[in-house]
C-alpha cells in the first residue's frame, strides 16, 4: 500500500511535464503533454500488477493472450474494462483490486504507458513498418512475425547488448540473454500475442532478451 501511494505520487508530480527514464549508461527524455489522453484499460492494469509484483506482469500478459479471438473480441468498452479486472483479480485478490479500481479512475498509470508510447513511435520512424505491432532486433524492424524469425535466425548472438530503460518490461529469466528484442504492441491483441509467442518461445530456449515496451 505503502509503494502504491509512492507511485501516485511520484507519477503525477513526474509525469506532468516530462518523463525521465535512466538506462544503463545514458538518459532519455520523452516531453509529454499535461494533459495525457486515455489509455487501454488492460495497459494500466498491467503497469499496477507490475509494481506489486513484475512476474504477475507477464502472468496477466497469458491470461489476456487466452482470450478467444483477443480483449477487443468483446464489443463494447465497458466488457472489455470488466473483463480484465476480472483477470486481474485472479491474481491480485479481492483487495488489491478495490485498490487497482481507484488506480483507473484516476488513470494513475496512463502518463507511463504515454511515455512508451512515445519511445514507440520514434523507434518506428527509423523502419519502414506501418503496423500496429512490430518488434526491434538489432537495428532492424519486423513488422510481422514470419520477418522476425528470420531476423533473429541471421542475428548475431553476440552482438553488444541493447540498452533497456527503467520503464521496460523484460521477460522473467532472459535478462542475460546475449540478443535483445523489443516487442512494441498492444497486449489483449491477437497482433501482440503471435508476436509473444515467438518471443517467449525464443527467451524460454535462452536464445533471445526479450523486453516489451506498450504501443
């Protein structure tokens, strides 16, 4: 409760003119709007699940994933918001919930899902990717999942590491994988899920750090 409150304040006091994410060796500032629009509802609740605990994180990620035809299968928004607090309810309890509700209602956690927007949007200049997914390896960009087999086939396994940032989610177990992969998605897509299924696949082998950052 006590880290909770901490992160509200510090994401309205951070947020409300920039975002400053430390990475290994260098800085990166993204300037945000004060006014930030909405966001995903499924992207707030992850970004909660992930500071009460980051492996929830990706075990909310399947729980969406297993959802027939993806999140936006249900029509209307109201079912969708429902449907993954539902989810999120499996894991965080009864009341942790009642405290991710008051989380939503006042979109604590949209100004950070904004900034990986952002980092999503200036990474996506730099290909020729016109897609709502697509994922970073190396330099180059795989706007689908079929190109990005065959860049991580033709990667070099020993290429210096990525840097990542204090905002990325990186998968549970592949942080000293050698090849980095930035998987930018909307998680509750069927896009993001053939996306993660390769990913997961190639971090569980020790092949691939895979780090997902929202888009």
């Amino acid at each position: 409760m006590e880290k909770y409150h901490y992160l509200l304040l510090a994401v309205v006091c951070g947020f409300a003119t920039g975002v400053y994410c430390e990475s290994k060796s260098h800085p990166i500032t993204t300037q945000l709007s004060a006014k930030w629009g909405r966001t995903p509802v499924q992207l707030e609740i992850a970004e909660f699940i992930e500071e009460e605990n980051a492996h929830l994180f990706w075990d909310y990620i399947d729980l969406l994933s297993k959802i027939p035809g993806g999140l936006y299968s249900i029509d209307t928004e109201e079912g969708r918001y429902r449907k993954a607090v539902e989810l999120a309810q499996t894991l965080l309890g009864v009341g942790q919930t009642n405290l991710l509700k008051l989380a939503l209602s006042l979109h604590s956690f949209s100004p950070k899902v904004q900034a990986h927007l952002q980092i999503g949007q200036e990474v996506l200049k730099q290909g020729d990717c016109d897609m709502s997914a697509f994922v970073s390896v190396g330099g180059k960009v795989a706007c689908d999942p079929t190109e990005l087999r065959s860049i991580l086939k033709s990667s070099d396994k020993d290429q210096a590491n990525v840097e990542t940032y204090s905002l990325d989610h990186i998968y549970s177990g592949s942080e000293n994988n050698s090849l980095t992969a930035i998987l930018y998605a909307q998680i509750g897509t069927t896009q993001f899920k053939d996306f993660h299924d390769v990913l997961k696949a190639e971090a569980d082998t020790g092949k691939v750090k895979y780090v997902f950052r929202h888009f």
